[in-house]
C-alpha cells in the first residue's frame, strides 16, 4: 500500500514539474535525435484520471428534484448552458 502511495506522489510531483515547465523540449541524443518520453502505466493513468475527476466534482451541484424546474427556466429565457442559468440567477 506504501508503495501505491509513494507512486502517486511521484506521479504528482512529475505532473506538477510538467505544468510548471511545459515547453522544456526532450533531452537530445549523442546523435541528435530526441529522447522519446515514457508511457504512462495504466496506474498511472487511473491516478491521474481519479484526480482530474475530484477536481471536477468539487464545483458540481446537487439541485436534486428542482432540476425539471432548472431547465424550464433554461428554454423560457432562452440560456444556451447551465452556468448562463446560474449567471441569471445570481445577478
């Protein structure tokens, strides 16, 4: 379990190194061609997947059984997206 831990640590940290430099090209070979970079494993694909889905559901909202009511308001004031309906009902 430690090492799935530190794994995901050290995918973050890499992640995070990759945002903060994302222009950086790939170290260049004595010959002159480019180092290709390395697969993602497939567990490193999942954490990634699991983070990017927790970051997402941080900004959803649960309007439960008001929602048949949420996109009546929608096609009567004719707003093309839910953020617009959200927009018109905080201004």
């Amino acid at each position: 379990m430690e090492d799935k831990q530190e794994l995901a640590k050290k995918i973050k940290e890499e992640e995070e190194e990759e945002q903060r430099c994302p222009n950086v090209p790939s170290e260049p070979t004595r010959n002159g061609a480019v180092k290709r970079t390395r697969r993602k494993t497939v567990f490193e694909k999942a954490m990634t997947k699991k983070r990017l889905e927790q970051q997402r559901a941080k900004t959803r909202v649960n309007i439960g059984a008001a929602f048949p009511r949420w996109r009546q308001l929608r096609e009567s004031k004719c707003l093309k997206t839910d953020a617009m309906v959200a927009l018109f009902l905080l201004d």
